[in-house]
C-alpha cells in the first residue's frame, strides 16, 4: 500500500493549495498576482470546484457555490458568463481579443454538478434563468442552426493558440452542459438536443469510410479527404470550412471519456496513441496540443500573432505548443477510472503527483501551471488551483470512485 500513502500525501497537500486559492468571490486561478491569475475564472474555478465536491470537505463544497455565485451575478446582457472576475467584483472581463465560449459551458456544467451534490432545490429554482439564457446564447453560436458551435480563434482556453471553427472540446462540453441541465430539469428538449450532438460529434470527429455517405457528415468534401488520408488513431480536435485539423488535443480526449463518445474501440485506439505519446514524450502528463509547431512552419506565423503580452508563450514545448498539463491529465484520469481502467488511472495520478510536487531553485511542490514537453521542467504560474484539483478529482477517482461529472 505504499503508492496509496504516497497518493495520501499528495492528496493532503493538493486539497492545501485548493484552500489557498478560496477568497470570499470563490476560487482564483493562482494566489500568486501575474497575468490576471488572482481572479475568478469560470473554467478554472469550476474545475477547481468540481474537485471541493470530489473531496467532500464542507469549505470547499461552500467554494464552488461561492465561484459559481460570482459568475452567475455578472452574467452578460445576452447570457454571456464571464471568462474572469476580480475578487472584489470591480473589474470584468468576458475576453480579450474574444468571448470565452468554454466559460459559458463551464458554468452551466458546475452549476449542475453542485445541484446534483447539494440537492438545494431553492437554489435550483433561482438559477434556472441564468441557465436557460447560457444555453440560448450557446444556440445562437450555432450560426447556421445545424447542431455545432462555432468557435473563433482564442475563443476558449486554448486563447493564444492558432485553434478555432467545430472545435471538438467546446461541442462536448455543449453536451455535457446540456445533458446535465436536461437530467436536473426533466428538460425533453435539452437532452434531445444532447443526443443529437452526441451522434453528430460520433460522425464528424473520427472520419471513417464506412460514414462517408452518412446524412450528419457536415462538410462532406473535408470528410472525404479526411478519410482518403487514412485511418484515424484519435479524435481530430476541430474542422472549419477550410477541412479538418489533425493534432492532437489533450483536452477534447479527457472530455470524450467523460462524455462517453464513441465505442470500446475507438476508446482503446485512442488510449494506445496516448500510450504512444508518453513513450515519445517521456512523461505520461497530456500535452495540450500535439505536435509542437516549430519556427518555419506553415502555422507558426499564425501562432506567434496570437499573443496579448510582451512574451511570446508558445515557443516550442511551451504552453499549449506541446506543453504538459496536469490538469488535462487529471480530467483524462477521471475518465479512465470512468471506463474501468483503473490501474492506468492509478498510473496518470502518479504522475501528476509527480509533476506537482515538482519546484524550482531548490523548492518542491509548485503545483505548476504546465511543464515543458521536452525536458518536464515546471513552467509558467505557480500554486495552480487547477494542477491541485487535478490531484485531488484523480484521488477521488482511483480510490474512492468519485466522478462529479457522472451524469
């Protein structure tokens, strides 16, 4: 039992970060004040909560709520939830250069989770209006009224990469908003929409001849170039107009497990390829996108326009040109031990352990923010809510079976 008192300790020292980044608005990103990180954001704060109810400690259960008030109270004028909030409330901001698609779709996905935890029907009757314009204005990010959002370059968390169109995460996160809004409201019209997006996603994000003619394919020349190129080993992350994108995204598979697409089959290819990825890399953390787009490049050019500060991030194995996350692999995790693969599970949570007890300058336990692709150094902001919650929701899973994302 030595690897689970290792996983205890971890464990203890996860949940101690989580606490320091709870303030009075809810969960901030990080403690530490650089780049906008001491607010409230929707994605992290929910992730963040999403683990206080995993652990079932009573202060961090209170910390979701109070995130998800915050976010709630400063909705847009057309449903819009903000990407992030200063802790006092006075500063807002629904995006840079963009809207946040993701922090909607967090918010509606958190709200439900903490209903189902707490059974607060009070609460549940007081947010539904909040809930239902989300939902509308994700809708309205369809265009063309056919079942997929679109989402715009830095539209989501992926905010100065070069992603954008049918973006693959943001659909399932779409269902699994939907769904978990649905099951809580006894909503025909929400879970039917979810199904449908559900069959659309299982059509359009793995190509396959045999659905070549198959009357969901959405952009059929782009799907049939797709499959002319030859069989898929994982979910493509996102089409647009001009075809399909073909790397690698860390996050649209930790959502695919959790949200139950596909089959055995294309589960088990797509863990292979993870496993392959791990013995190229070196470390069993999830890249955020994979390969790494390198100077010269047809992408590059794009993907260095795309910053808003002084540094370019996304150098090689930077941020999410192929940097790691424990986040990513902490959600991934929670998806395997979803699917009964348990002792790979057990593996991912070693290494994210292993990941987060890792300092710099003679420290330990930075709960970095991401690490570098090529040589795993700890980069970017420390004392990461979410690198801690990425401890704490692949804990639950492994030893205690606790998914708050189970619907």
């Amino acid at each position: 039992m030595a690897g689970q008192q290792e996983d205890i300790e971890a464990y203890k020292r996860s949940l101690d970060v989580v606490r320091l980044c709870l303030t009075p608005a809810g969960f901030v990103a990080s403690p530490i004040d650089v780049d906008n990180y001491a607010r409230v954001w929707a994605r992290d704060g929910v992730i963040t909560g999403l683990a206080g109810l995993a652990s079932g400690d009573s202060e961090l259960v209170n910390g979701m709520e109070r995130t998800l008030l915050t976010l709630g109270e400063h909705q847009g004028p057309h449903g819009e939830i903000p990407s992030n909030v200063t802790v006092d409330g006075a500063r807002v901001s629904y995006g840079q250069l963009v809207g946040r698609v993701d922090a909607l779709l967090w918010y509606v996905t958190g709200v439900c989770a903490y209903l189902r935890y707490t059974g607060d029907d009070r609460w549940k009757a007081h947010v539904l209006p909040r809930i239902e314009r989300a939902l509308f204005l994700a809708g309205c990010w369809e265009y063309n009224n056919r079942g997929l959002i679109y989402t715009p370059q830095s539209g989501n968390w992926a905010d100065e990469y070069i992603q954008q169109g049918y973006v693959l995460s943001d659909q399932l996160l779409f269902m699994l908003a939907l769904r978990s809004a649905a099951l809580l409201y006894d909503n025909e019209l929400w879970l039917s929409k979810a199904e449908r997006l559900r069959q659309v996603l299982q059509v359009n994000y793995w190509p396959r001849a045999a659905l070549a003619s198959h009357a969901l394919v959405y952009h059929p020349h782009a799907y049939h170039r797709q499959v002319e190129r030859g069989k898929a080993m994982y979910w493509l992350p996102a089409f647009s107009p001009g075809g399909y994108a073909t790397y690698f995204d860390g996050l649209a598979h930790a959502l695919a497990l959790l949200a139950d697409l596909g089959d055995d089959e294309q589960r088990q290819e797509a863990e292979r390829y993870v496993q392959s990825l791990e013995q190229e890399i070196g470390s069993a953390l999830l890249p955020a996108f994979w390969p790494v787009i390198r100077p010269g490049e047809p992408a590059w050019a794009a993907l260095e326009a795309n910053h808003l500060y002084g540094e370019l991030k996304n150098q090689p194995y930077r941020y999410h040109n192929g940097g790691l996350w424990p986040v990513l692999t902490g959600l991934y995790a929670i998806g395997l031990a979803r699917h009964g693969r348990q002792e790979r599970a057990k593996h991912l949570l070693a290494a994210i352990n292993e990941a987060n007890a890792r300092g710099g300058d003679n420290e330990q336990w930075w709960f970095a923010e991401y690490h570098h692709g090529q040589v795993h150094e700890p980069l970017g902001s420390k004392y990461l809510a979410w690198s801690a919650a990425a401890g704490v929701l692949a804990y639950q899973a492994v030893w205690r079976g606790e998914n708050p994302l189970s619907i």
